[in-house]
C-alpha cells in the first residue's frame, strides 16, 4: 500500500489504499518507515510523502482497535511500530515533505509532523481525534505537536477533537504552506522541490541536523562546528562559490 517513485532525485511515497482513505493497518506501520528509508538508499535528495485518491491519510485503521482491547502485548506493538516508522521517517537524513490534500486525521497527523515541512492544499482537513475514542495520542507525537503549534493550540487540537482546514492550519503553524487552488498547491510542492534541489545536499543534510539539536535545545555542538569549518574545503563549495561570484559582481 506504498508506492515509491523516484524521477530526477526526487522520491514520491505514496499511501495508497483510497477504498479506506488510506488508513494504515498496524500491521504496515514498519513497510512506511522502510520505504521511507528506501527513498534514500535509493539515492533520492528528497522525499514527498502524499496520498492516493483524494486524501492524505485517515490515520491508524480503527478495525485494529477491538483487537486491543483484551491484548495488552498488541497495544505496546502497536505504538511502537507507528514510533519506529515516524522516528525512520524523522531520522532521514534527506528534506521530507507532507503533501497534505484531504482528509489527515489521528496519527496521519503524526506522519506529517514527522516530515520536515508541510504543505496543505484546498480539500486538506485536519483533526487529532484520540479523546473521541477514550484513548489518549503518543507522547513524542504530543511533543512534535506542541513543538508546532504551542501548548493552547495543541490543547484545542487534542481536547476538542475538532478537524480545522488547511488555511486554519498554517495560521496556527501546523504547515508552513497553504493553497487554496489545487493548481496552487502542485505549485507550492514543485516550487519547494525544486528550490531544494538547487542547492547543495551536502549543506542541506548538515543543516537538517542543526534544526534538528535546535530543537532538541542544543545550542553548540562541537561536530557540528567542524562541519561547518570543513565546508569551506570542500571542492563543493569552490564549484558554488566560482559561479556566485561572477553574478554577484556582474553590476
């Protein structure tokens, strides 16, 4: 149910069961990650994560859900697999992009904030739905989440279960862009990817894991400093530098 496709460096990772609205079993929690970690074995620069036939991802499959009722094992696994999968996804060490239209609900969410970046288009709805059920959502999901959108947003999220729209979504920071035309947003997609690929994979893998300790609260880190002397040694940094320069003293 996870169509990978790599053209021109850039892989497109596709959930592809329309019938459900693309809900994932539990069983095929670990095939996303691998896929995922796939794209980049592969040799892809980038990753977009989309759905097939009008929605992103309706989340977990909830015909899963009566069979952990009375299996406290299948619970844990359960969780786990859907962390593993998100933590392959998050631990890539190419950009990752959530192209979200449709419905992205429950731990579709989730999937998407564990992309780098996020783009909604005009059918995209998003709802977080754990406290209609009587359960309660991972705590690194709720950490990302809060991360995005801050403590009273996540509470609203979580506590009212309320779906909100793609445009709500990016004036509370849940994506970065919104499009409310679907030529726009196979615009907004293309212009991100190809903005990416323009520049070097080897800066833009050193500063996916500086946003990365950021985040973490880590504010020096000795390797990243090395990292950063060493660029300007590199024979990647002489070929960028010789074409700036030219352009930068044209006038």
């Amino acid at each position: 149910m996870f169509a990978l496709d790599i053209e021109k460096e850039v892989a497109r990772l596709v959930i592809d069961r329309p019938e459900a609205r693309n809900a994932i079993p539990a069983s095929r929690w670990q095939a996303l990650g691998d896929r995922a970690v796939e794209a980049e074995r592969e040799g892809a620069r980038l990753l977009v994560v989309c759905g097939a036939g009008g929605a992103f991802c309706a989340g977990a499959d909830l015909g899963d859900f009566p069979g952990l009722m009375d299996d406290e094992s299948a619970r844990a696994a359960f969780r786990l697999s859907m962390r593993r999968a998100f933590e392959n996804l998050a631990d890539l060490g190419i950009p990752t992009v959530a192209a979200i239209d449709g419905p992205c609900f429950g731990a579709a969410v989730a999937l998407a904030m564990a992309c780098d970046m996020r783009i909604a288009g005009p059918g995209a709805r998003f709802a977080i739905t754990p406290s209609k059920m009587g359960i309660s959502y991972p705590q690194e999901d709720v950490h990302r989440l809060v991360s995005l959108v801050g403590a009273g947003q996540a509470a609203r999220l979580l506590f009212g279960a309320a779906p909100i729209d793609g445009e709500e979504a990016a004036r509370i920071g849940l994506v970065e862009r919104y499009s409310a035309t679907a030529a726009g947003f196979e615009q907004e997609v293309e212009s991100l990817t190809e903005a990416i690929l323009a520049n070097s994979a080897h800066s833009i893998a050193l500063l996916k894991r500086s946003i990365r300790l950021a985040a973490a609260g880590v504010a020096n880190d000795r390797g990243q400093d090395q990292a950063f002397d060493a660029c300007f040694g590199s024979s990647d940094f002489a070929e960028r530098l010789a074409g700036i320069r030219p352009k930068a003293f044209a006038k």
